[in-house]
C-alpha cells in the first residue's frame, strides 16, 4: 500500500492540523455539520429517545455539534 493511503498515528503532526486544514479544503465545512444536525432534528422530532450512529467520526466534530440534544445518544466509530 503507497505510504499516502496509510492510517496515520494519531502522534504525527499533520493529525493535529486537521481542524485548520479541512476548513480550507472544503468550503463552508463548519456549515455541514449545522445543516446536518438541523436536518436530524427534522427527521428525529417528538420527545422520544433515538441513538444515532456516526461512522467516521474520527474527530469528534460530529460529537461536539449534535451534543445539544439531550434526547439522543450516540455510537461513534472512526473508520481510522
């Protein structure tokens, strides 16, 4: 496997740019995640309990995002 296709340990420094980076590469990324979560609060709506499973959440941004609903748990998998 090219050494640009390996998961990187989380102790090499282009790890901790990520945050800066990705919102260079990807315009109005921050948007994505309050669209995503207006979106679930749409489709998730009542005062029932839902867990919602979050696959590649290697970050946690999708963690910190949705958090404000006290109504909903969450499995998160980062696929790294």
């Amino acid at each position: 496997m090219p050494e640009s296709k390996r998961a990187k340990s989380w102790e090499d420094p282009s790890v901790n740019s990520y945050a800066t980076t990705i919102r260079k590469k990807i315009a109005g990324y921050p948007l994505l995640y309050e669209l995503t979560g207006n979106l679930m609060e749409g489709f998730l709506i009542g005062d029932s309990n839902h867990t919602v499973l979050i696959v590649g959440a290697g970050g946690g941004q999708e963690l910190v995002t949705f958090s404000n609903n006290s109504l909903w748990s969450y499995v998160a998998v980062g696929d790294a």
